[in-house]
C-alpha cells in the first residue's frame, strides 16, 4: 500500500495549471481568404470589446470552411470560448463543429455540431468529455449568415506539467525506499 506521503510527492510532481487558451498561444490559418481589413490574428488578439471592427471576416459570400487553429503545445481542453460577430447584418457563425488532433496529427475526436448566435458575451461550448493533448484543433463553419465572421475565441484548459528528471529520480528512490521498508516488515 503506498504511503499517504509519497502520494502527495507524485501527485506534486506533476501539477495541473488552469488556463485560458488565446492570444499568443494559437496560430490560426485558413484558405477561405479575407474581407477588407478583417484579417484573421484578430481572432485570438484579446480584444473582444471594440466590435465590429476587430475580428476576422471570410470572403465575401463564404459561408462556410475550416479555421485550423494551432496550439502552442499540448493541452487538456475542456471548452470552446466564441466572441460572434454582432454588426447589423449578424454575419456570425450559426453551427460548427471542433475537430482535435495531437501532436503528431493523430485525430483524437471531435465535437457533435454546436449552434452559434450573434451576441456580445462569449459563448462558452463545454465539451461532453475532456479533450487531452490536443495541439490542434480545426474549426469547421458549418453555416454562416452572409460570410464567416469572428470577432475571438479561446479555449479553457490546462497544461500538465512533465516533471524533471531529478523528481522522477526522487520518486522512483522512494518507491524503492517503500518497498525495502515493507519487505522488511513481511519477514
């Protein structure tokens, strides 16, 4: 049976940090080209309060396509953040859906198809599952008003840190440690 302590030192070893995922942790890209001066690293700069000339906007008459969204490193996702589009005509997404990938493009899953409205407040998608080491993650427009309009998105997640060697050294001492003392006790 392990020790409470020795428990506690792994489960220390490898802590799990709560984050927001955006602005310089995703490297958007797409084919589908752009309106005007929408360009698409506005949709992961930040700014979601000075709508509607922040964000990215499609080719006029685009309606749908995919947005390849890449990560940073691997994260542990547990929902999608959308800032839509909220001008006059409500060119926002209407559904669409998440396809993530691992570092070394292996598929890891996808989302069932999620409906969008145009709203100031983001809209937060909570996936049924928490999506691990995703390092990609491909946003499918599945259908749009007009054009595909985006003002921000971001994912939550966490990023679980690898410990260093000099701590995996240290459990794998104790376990000795633990293991000598119990045998010890058995005779």
């Amino acid at each position: 049976m392990m020790k409470p302590a020795l428990l506690s030192l792994m489960l220390a070893a490898s802590p799990a940090m709560a984050a927001t995922i955006g602005t310089t942790q995703i490297t958007p890209t797409t084919t589908m080209g752009q309106y005007s001066y929408f360009s698409l690293n506005q949709i992961n700069d930040g700014i979601s309060n000075d709508s509607p000339l922040n964000g990215y906007a499609s080719g006029f008459g685009v309606v749908s396509g995919r947005i390849t969204l890449t990560l940073d490193q691997a994260y542990d996702l547990s929902s999608f953040m959308l800032w839509n589009d909220v001008n006059i005509s409500n060119e926002g997404v209407r559904s669409f859906k998440l396809v993530f990938e691992g570092a070394g493009g292996d598929e890891l899953g996808s989302t069932g198809t999620f409906t969008a409205v145009s709203q100031f407040a983001p809209q937060t998608y909570t996936f049924g599952s928490l999506m691990t080491g995703v390092k990609t993650v491909h946003l499918d427009v599945l259908t749009s008003s007009l054009q595909i309009e985006i003002r921000e998105l971001a994912f939550n997640g966490t990023v679980t840190a690898v410990p260093e060697p000099e701590t995996w050294t240290m459990l794998l001492a104790g376990l000795g440690l633990v293991g000598f003392a119990t045998r010890r006790r058995i005779r």
